[in-house]
C-alpha cells in the first residue's frame, strides 16, 4: 500500500497542514486555481478535490507534498496563516500516528479564532481523515458514522489502522474547549 | 442496477425530500436516532449514512423510503417543514431526471428561510447527489469537482446518467435567487 510520505536528511515525515483564512469567504479565498475574473458569466471555481465542508468554518481537502510554493504565495498574499504538523511516516500495519501531534492539531481547529479553515494532507484521505475522525469524536459522534465519514474519502485506500487510531483516541483532555461554532450538543 | 422506486397504485415514483429544521442546532435536531439524554457520558449522536454538511445551513443525507413513521412524528413534534419532491423512477440507462423538479426543489434549499434544511432520498447517492450537484453549478464549481462529490457519496452506484443530467442542467433561471447563506462568488 501506498504511502504519502517523503525523505528529508534521511528523516521520513508526513505533515498534516492546517491553513487559516481570513476574511470569511473560503471557497474564494481558498481557491488558488480559480480562474480569473475575466469574464464573470465563464468563471468557475475549481475546488480541490475531496474538498468538504466539516462544520462550521471547518473545511477539508488534498493538497499537494511538499506544499506547492504557487499555494505558499497565494498564503502570503492574503493573509492566511499556516500551521503545519509533522508527522512520521510508517507503513502499514506499522503505522503510529502521534496522538499528542493530532491533539495539537484539534486545538488549532476547534478554536474559532482561527476560522474559517481548511484542514489538508496530500491525499485527503488518511492524516486528515483521522483529525476530522477525532473531531467527530469530540462532537461525540458514534464510531460506525465516524468510519462511514472517514471511508467516503479514503475510498479503496481505507485503512484499519487509522480506524483503529480514532477508536482507542482519547478526547476527554480536549473536552474543556469551546466549540462555538461547531454543532455540539 | 438497483433504482429505488416504489410502485403505488400502478404508478412507480421517487421521492426527494427536503426537511427543513427550526431552531439552529442540525445534529442534534435530526437525528431521531439519538440516545435519550440519561447519562451525558454515555450519549452518542447517530448520524445517518451518508450525512454531510454541503453548505452554511445545508445538510445532506440518507433516509429509508417510504419515510418512516419514527421520522414522521419527530418532525410532527419538532416543527420541521417537510417538502416531498416526486421524481419518476426510471432504470438505466432511461433515467429522466424531471428538471423542473429539481430546480422546485432546488428554490426551496436556496431559500434561507428555510434553512437549517437536511436534504435526503433513500440512498442519499442519486437523487439527492444531482440536487447537490445542480446547487455546486448554480456556485459555479467547475463539472470535475462536481463529479468528485458526487461519486464520493454514490462510490460504486455512481451513475453516467445523473453526471449528464448535472452537466446539462441550466441554471440561468436560478440565478437570480439569493443565496446570502451559501458559499458565493
């Protein structure tokens, strides 16, 4: 099985990147492949694919490794701030993802300050499947609606392991965060 | 290939429905399926298959036909508008999408008053995929993320027919609907 990750000095790492757009318009914004406004009636968005809505302010899609240096200017241009989460790359059924890299994540996710935001790793599938799979966690989600969330995205590339990550994860030192704009109970 | 159809009094017909829901709170508002509220710890959300977020106020999902009677009195006792949109049943390859249809309903998901509104038909893949689909136009979103979406909720069911029937659907009639809740250029 394939798996997204890249050697740098001999480290093998894998990122999850969270980008935060200001002002509020995230297709727009987030679109730097949008054609350009010459012609209103022929323009067309072009979002990425497995590009979703999560929740409120919350969105999710691919994007290319290593980050693209077209989207690292279209960042820079309009204010966006990149956060980005390293984690190490194994292969399955040898894959350990670090629970306290995805707990950082959430925080940056779940705080509305940050929003709205767009949640990515090269595929769509798997690093950004399990933040958003937590998220569910959070949102107390039952798991068998977690996996069929998590599986519409990674498709023929689903894996057990990540499954198994969301299952045993532990969301109650997360639970004292505000979710605002999200749907809780 | 399975078509969800039903045949009453001689005449086979399909369903789209569209809920809309009142006060703001859609998860726990939809989900008839919750777990009574005894033990706050305890309580899991049970989302139905195929549930999703589209846009601001716009939720997508699966619901059994004919709509059960669960359903019927939750919405009866939460004060959710229920409209029913019926589309002929036709098999492949003679599926007739009823355009007309579509863009009824359509005008009711793009009407803000209505929103938060759950859009559903019993697989959540085909009817209500091309409804999600003719909504991504009416936002501009080129045909290929159109595609993306719609295959990533009907996988294996996925259907020529209904990517034809969203590629040649116009939109000229709708666009001079508001759409100050959703995602706009």
């Amino acid at each position: 099985m394939k798996v997204e990750e890249e050697v740098h000095g001999g480290n093998i790492y894998r990122t999850i990147e969270v980008a935060v757009v200001d002002p509020p318009s995230p297709i727009t914004k987030l679109s730097p492949t949008a054609v350009p406004d010459n012609n209103s009636d022929d323009d067309f968005f072009i979002p990425p694919l497995n590009f979703s809505m999560v929740d409120n302010g919350i969105f999710r899609c691919l994007c290319p490794e290593p980050y693209p240096e077209a989207n690292a200017q279209f960042v820079k241009s309009n204010g966006i701030q990149l956060f980005q989460f390293g984690i190490e790359g194994c292969k399955e059924p040898f894959v350990n993802i670090p629970e306290d890299t995805i707990r950082e994540a959430l925080q940056v996710v779940l705080d509305v300050k940050n929003h709205p935001l767009l949640i990515h790793c090269k595929r769509g599938k798997h690093r950004t499947g399990c933040v958003v799979g937590c998220l569910r966690k959070l949102q107390k989600w039952c798991l068998s609606s977690v996996f069929d969330e998590y599986q519409r995205f990674a498709a023929a590339k689903a894996r057990v392991s990540d499954q198994r990550f969301m299952e045993l994860f532990d969301v109650s030192s997360l639970k004292h965060l505000p979710m605002s704009s999200c749907s809780k109970r």
